[in-house]
C-alpha cells in the first residue's frame, strides 16, 4: 500500500481519532438525536445500533458534515467539525478525512461515470499532488485492494452486482484516503455470501490501513463480528455502550436484551419479541 | 430425476379449474419446471428441472443467494413469466396447472388463492391512494359491497397489529413506517383469504425488531387461516427459525431439500456448508463469517458439470464434467456427485 497509516501514536492517539460529545439534533418538536456522546479510538471500531428511526443515520449524518448539528462537538484528530468551515481548504480537509458508504450504493454513485473515472474524479479532488499516471497507478491499486478486475473498472455501475457496486463504494471511500469510514448499514442489501465478502474486505483494509470504523447497523450479528465497541441507541438517546463482547454477553438494558433477541437464531421467538417490544414501549 | 429436455405438449385443461381442494392433492407443487429465455439472451436456464411442495399449513423456505431464481421460481406460481420465456414441466396449485391455464384461471389463481408480499412495501403500493382503497380494491371487484369491503380491510388491519385501523384507511401510503406499511401489504394480500401465501423476502428491508414481529404476524394468520407459505430469503437463521422444510437453490436448480433442524445440523451439499458458513452468528464464541470464495454462476455461462463446482472445496475432476442429479436420501434430497462419501463429515 502506498500510505500505510500507523494506528498508535500520534499526539491524538489518547484522545480518539474521533470524539463525539454530547451531540443534538431536533427536526421540528423531535429529538432525533439527543446528547450522543462516544469515542473512536485510532484504528478502531464502533458499532452503532438501534432499531429503525433511533437516529443512527443523522448521527453519522452530522459526522460526516452532511447535517448541521443543533449542538454539541466533533472533532477528528483533535480538529472541530460541527462548525461552519472557514474555507476551501478546511471544507476538503473534513471531507477527506471522513468518509461514508452508504447501503444502496446505487444511489450515491453517479449512474453516467464509469468506475474507473469515479475513483479518478476523487483522487482529482483530494491527490491532485498524485498527477495523472500517479493518479492510474492508485486507481489500478485501489481496484485490486477491493477485488474488481478490467471488465468492472470500465463498467458503468448498472452493469455491476449489488457487492460489486459495494465494493466500488468503499474503493472511491478509500481513494479520498480517510481516517474515519462511516459505513451506514452498508452489508444490509446483501445477501449473506456476498455479504461475508465484504466484512471480510473491511477487516483486511483495517488491518492494513489502520482507518477507524463507525458501523451502522440494526443487525447485531453483523456488528459482532466488526467491531470491538458499540452503542446502543434508542430514540435519539444512548441506553448503553461498552466493549462489543460485552455488551452483547451481559447487555444492561432492556432494549439491548430486546435488540439481542431479535437476531433470527436457535430459540428465536417472535411472539416473545414483539411482547417485550410492548413491555418497553 | 426426470428428464429436463421432455416436450412441452401439455393435456389443455385436464383439471377442472374448480376441482375441490382434496387433501390427496398437494397445495402447490413444482414437478420439473425448467425455465428458458429466449435462445441468445441467456446460455442456460432461469430454472432447471425445479421440483418442490407446499401443502396446507406448511411453511417451506427457499433459499439461494442473489441470482438463483428464487423471485422467478415464486412468480411463476403466479403465472408471471419473464417475456417470451419457454416453460416445461407443471405449476400445480391445489391440482390446476398454472402454465397452461387461460387468462381466465390465471385471474381466479390470483384474485381467489395466492397472494404474494414482495422486499419492499413501498414498491407494491400507489403512493397516490388511500389505504382503504387499496385494500379494498379486490373484494369490490369480487362482488362485495363498499361498506362490507371497508368492514373487512379494517378486520385484517386489526389482524396484522394496526392500532387504529379505521383512521389507518384513510391514510397514504407515506404516513407509514416500512414495518407499519409492510403490515398493510401482508393485510392486503390476506383480503382474498388466499390457500397459498408466497413471501418474497417480506422483512429484507425491515430491521431485526420489526421483522420478528411481521414474522410472528405471518404465523399467527397462518395457523388461524391454514395458508402454505412459501418463504423465500436468503438468511438462513430466519428460514430455519420459521420453516418446516427447506429448499436451497444454486443457479436455477435445487440442489438441497430437508426438513429445516436436519438441513441446519447436518447438511449434505458443499453450497448448503458453505452458506451457512457466510452467516454471520450471535452466539458466544461463534466463528467470523467465512465468505464464500468466486462469483456466483452468470446467465452466460453454462457450466457442463455441478455449477458449483468452480467454488467448491470438494470438487474433483469428475465434478467439472458429470452433472449430479438430486438424490433422495433418509431426510431429504442432495444433487451433489460426492454426497454418498460424507465429505462434509
Ligand atoms: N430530514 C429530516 N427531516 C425530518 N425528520 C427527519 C429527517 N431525518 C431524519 N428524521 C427523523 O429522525 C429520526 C431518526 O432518523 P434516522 O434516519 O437517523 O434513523 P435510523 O436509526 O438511521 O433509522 P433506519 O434504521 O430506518 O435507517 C426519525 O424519526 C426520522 O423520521
Ligand atoms: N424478466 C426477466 N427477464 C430476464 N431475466 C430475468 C428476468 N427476471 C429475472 N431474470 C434473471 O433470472 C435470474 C434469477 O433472478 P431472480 O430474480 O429469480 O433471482 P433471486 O434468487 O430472486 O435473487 P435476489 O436474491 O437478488 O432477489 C437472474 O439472473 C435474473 O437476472
Ligand atoms: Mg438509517
Ligand atoms: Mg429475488
């Protein structure tokens, strides 16, 4: 890899590679998020859960800088991001330095632009040191580190499959070189092989990259598997957070327990599920 | 199995459309459905020699990841073909052949029993009507008056766990959450109080909470209707959570059917092993997922022998030529030509 990035030291390594603090966001006379607070440390990865509506998204929203948050703080490295940014430089800072994918990379990719000129259009943006045959050379290791051959990087993204079109994503994510990958139920429209797939592209990248993850997800065994912190979130609100491991072996609240059940599995009850669901509403 | 390559002549309407539901005759049954684009347009079959049951009550899961023919396996129970596909083999609901039933029992097929939910709510709804009217739409055209017709739709809302059914009538489509919407496609479908349900991935776009409880809504309608459902889903916890048998599908051909428990615990084809080895598990200490190595089989490609084999770790040289025909064993069925030598053992 041309910049392997080291995941200790740095004068931010105590401090996170990411900290959030006692974030809000009000739509209207709702509370989508409310007083979230949580560290990345460098290199890691947290999982975000909560069930439909409990505000994973906008949280992820607002880190990235697509949504202004009505209070609280964002720093990456040390630097504040929930403010206005002072200029260009400063505005492609932050957007560098944090990337998202999405679950319907259909959506967010550019139906007219092959994959080839989609990672060029980005090192453009953000590697313009790079030049042009620099520029062929990342894009050319780029597609080899997300496993798409030729065929692909001349596709459009109709003509790919839906892991295919994954893998697109998080290779235009990491042309930007990022140090926080926000990943927003990025596996959910996938199914299970191809799914497996990509989890175990994202270990490797993070193993080999150092780039923190945060992992939006309603499903907890997908979360199991890529993170080693979680937060739960509920309404807006953190009901619990803590080692992934341990959380999910001894969950303190209610909801946890309700999410952990959920998961489709040995002794998995519907009807108990939807009972308990009642219970806590 | 029978051979795939039979002629297509059909005995037209053998079976009358109105033959009573005799417990002899499954409630759907797939003997040998092979399935064709046009020449050019794809090298092998959509589906290959398919064969499988539902019977009254039952629920039976098809799985088989993106691509394998599951949609077009449920559509075809519907009488919806990709345009200008070839067909042989027989659809069979409660004893009538789909495939060569005439508009007319094609209609009866859908509009008196089997319904189908698809993945996305959203997608099966007029976002510019009102609920009630979409509910109501096939009882008026089945002769019921308006007022019995909304008397009715409020009766399922309250079925699939809508709080306030009248006042849910009257909404659009957009005031619903994807669960809450996915309740009132589910109420929708159970409006002509259909023999046979076919469940398109219903709780795919829904998250983990909410799909048990559309799962435990689907159930519960179930054992107080006697519906079959065929499930389709390609998450292997779920369909074992809730299925009485399942079929597993690789590139148009089933290449497993068992009773669910036995094909979790110990299945027989390398696909099924390697499946459930992707699904990523809760339970303490369980194994990463393990992906699946290569690419699923394309509509372009006709592999000669087992369309597995390229991604299979048991595969010899035989398995690149000969192509394994599903074989019945003690519990169910494995198409896979080294199955008697317990590789998976
Ligand atoms: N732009 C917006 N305007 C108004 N309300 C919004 C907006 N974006 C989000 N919300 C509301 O904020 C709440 C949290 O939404 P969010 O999308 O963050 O949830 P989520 O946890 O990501 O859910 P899902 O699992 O369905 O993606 C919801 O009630 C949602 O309707
Ligand atoms: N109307 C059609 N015309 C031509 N090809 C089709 C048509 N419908 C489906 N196919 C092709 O048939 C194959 C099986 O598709 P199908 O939709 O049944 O897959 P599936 O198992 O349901 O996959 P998924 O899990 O993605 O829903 C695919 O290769 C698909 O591209
Ligand atoms: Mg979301
Ligand atoms: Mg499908």
């Amino acid at each position: 890899m041309s910049k392997p990035k080291t995941p200790q030291g740095g004068p931010e390594a105590a401090a996170g590679l990411l900290e959030v603090r006692g974030l809000c966001r009000t739509f209207g006379d709702h509370k989508a998020v409310d007083d979230v607070s949580f560290t990345l440390p460098p290199g890691g990865s947290v999982g975000i859960v909560g069930e439909s509506g409990s505000g994973k998204t906008t949280t992820a929203r607002m880190i990235v800088g697509l949504e202004r948050p009505d209070g609280g703080s964002i720093t990456v490295g040390g630097r504040e991001r929930a403010s206005r940014p002072r200029n260009r430089a400063e505005r492609l800072a932050r957007a560098r330095e944090v990337q998202m994918v999405f679950q319907d990379p259909y959506l967010s990719l550019d139906p007219r632009i092959a994959v080839r000129d989609c990672l060029d259009e980005v090192l453009r943006l953000h590697a313009p040191e790079l030049g042009k045959p620099g520029r062929e050379a990342r894009v050319a290791e780029l597609l080899d580190q997300v496993g798409l051959g030729a065929r692909e990087a001349g596709a459009l993204p109709k003509r790919l499959s839906g892991g295919q079109r994954q893998r697109v994503a998080i290779a235009r994510a990491l042309a930007a070189n990022p140090r926080v990958m926000i990943l927003d139920e990025a596996v959910a429209a996938l199914d299970v092989s191809i799914q497996a797939q990509i989890l175990e592209l994202l270990a490797t990248i993070r193993r080999e990259e150092g780039i923190g993850y945060l992992f939006v997800s309603h499903d907890l065994a997908v979360v199991k598997h890529i993170t080693d912190d979680v937060v739960v979130l509920r309404n807006g609100k953190i009901v619990e957070s803590g080692r992934t491991a341990d959380v999910l072996s001894a969950p303190q609240h209610a909801y946890t327990r309700l999410l952990i059940d959920s998961v489709p599995g040995p002794g998995w009850d519907p009807e108990r599920i939807a009972e308990s669901r009642r219970a806590l509403a | 199995m029978a051979d795939t390559t039979k002629s297509t002549t059909k005995k037209k309407n053998s079976v009358p459309a109105t033959r009573a539901a005799d417990s002899a005759t499954p409630l759907l049954a797939l003997d040998d459905v092979t399935l064709r684009l046009p020449d050019g347009a794809a090298a092998r079959p959509i589906l290959d020699g398919v064969s499988l049951r539902v019977e009254r009550g039952e629920t039976i899961g098809l799985v088989g990841e993106s691509g394998s023919g599951k949609s077009v396996a449920c559509r075809t129970v519907l009488g919806l073909l990709p345009k200008n596909a070839r067909t042989t083999g027989e659809v069979r609901v409660e004893g009538t052949d789909v495939l060569t039933a005439g508009p007319a029992g094609l209609r009866d097929l859908r509009r008196n029993k089997v319904s189908m939910v698809f993945q996305d709510p959203r997608a099966s709804v007029n976002p510019m009507r009102r609920v009630g009217d979409f509910l109501t739409e096939g009882l008026r055209l089945g002769g019921m008056s308006k007022k019995d017709a909304l008397a009715r739709a409020e009766e399922l809302l309250t079925e699939v766990g809508i709080r306030d059914p009248k006042g849910a009538l009257r909404r659009f489509p957009h005031e619903f959450s994807g669960g809450m919407l996915q309740r009132v496609v589910i109420a929708a479908a159970l409006t002509s109080d259909p023999a046979l349900l076919l469940a398109d991935e219903p709780t795919t776009a829904l998250d983990v909470t909410t799909q048990a409880e559309v799962v435990g809504i689907l159930r519960r309608l179930q054992a107080t209707h006697g519906t079959g459902m065929l499930f389709v889903t390609h998450d292997l916890e779920l369909a074992a959570a809730i299925c009485d048998r399942i079929y597993v599908m690789y590139a148009g051909r089933i290449v497993e059917s068992r009773p669910a428990a036995e094909l979790f615990a110990r299945p027989r084809h390398p696909y099924t092993a390697a499946l459930l080895a992707s699904t990523p598990r809760l339970e303490e200490g369980a194994e990463p997922p393990t992906a699946i190595s290569g690419r699923p089989v394309s509509l372009a490609e006709a592999p000669t022998g087992c369309a597995f084999a390229d991604r299979c770790a048991f595969a010899v040289d035989r398995c690149r030529t000969e192509k394994p025909a599903l074989v019945e064993d003690g519990t169910g069925a494995a198409a896979c030509l080294r199955v008697e030598e317990g590789i998976l053992a």
